[in-house]
C-alpha cells in the first residue's frame, strides 16, 4: 500500500519518492515458511509457491514492469525469470521451501 509520495525539484533534477507499506506480504511469507514452506498439492500435481508479491510492487519494481511485459508479450520463460530474479533481490517477501528427498535424490 502506498502511504506516502515526495516530490523534490532540484534545478533540473526531479525525483520522486514513494513509501510503501509491505509488512503484510512479508509477514505473509514468513508465516509459510514457519508452516514448513510452500508446498501444496498431492504428489502427482505438487507446486511449490515462490513467495507474496504486494501490488504496488508491479508498478514500482522494474523487475517486476519487465515481467509483466514479457507476459502481455507471451514469453513465459523471461517472465518466469523475472519474477525469480525479484524473489532473489527481495528475499524478504520470499517463501522458503525446504528440499524433498526421494531414495536419496533431492527434487
């Protein structure tokens, strides 16, 4: 959620900084991870959740306004790329899934 927005002018230098309010996606994913991570699904259909992303952060973040483009243009893989790089850069809203281990092999 968006809280707060400055604008500074400085000659011909213009920046604008937003505040956001992201405590509840973080707390979201942390709270998953306690429950032993994002796994659903039974074990022929099992998907593994990558984390919370908050709303405002499609607009915000440019890894996030690349995927987006990537997928309004159909190319899955650059979008999939994209939204594990932002996981990557914001650990924090990432979900943490641990490792399976089938007759010794990790999946």
């Amino acid at each position: 959620m968006l809280i707060d927005q400055k604008l500074k002018i400085d000659g011909d230098k213009v920046t604008l900084r937003n505040t956001v309010d992201v405590s509840a996606e973080i707390r979201a994913a942390q709270a998953m991870t306690e429950r032993g991570g994002g796994r659903f699904g039974d074990k022929n259909s099992e998907c593994v959740m990558m984390g919370y992303i908050p709303p405002v952060m499609w607009q915000l973040d440019p890894w996030l306004i690349d995927a987006q483009r990537a997928k309004h243009e159909g190319d899955k893989k650059r979008y999939h790329d994209r939204v594990k790089k932002f996981f990557e850069m914001n650990p924090a809203f990432a979900v943490v899934t641990p490792k399976k281990y089938v007759q010794g092999c990790s999946l």
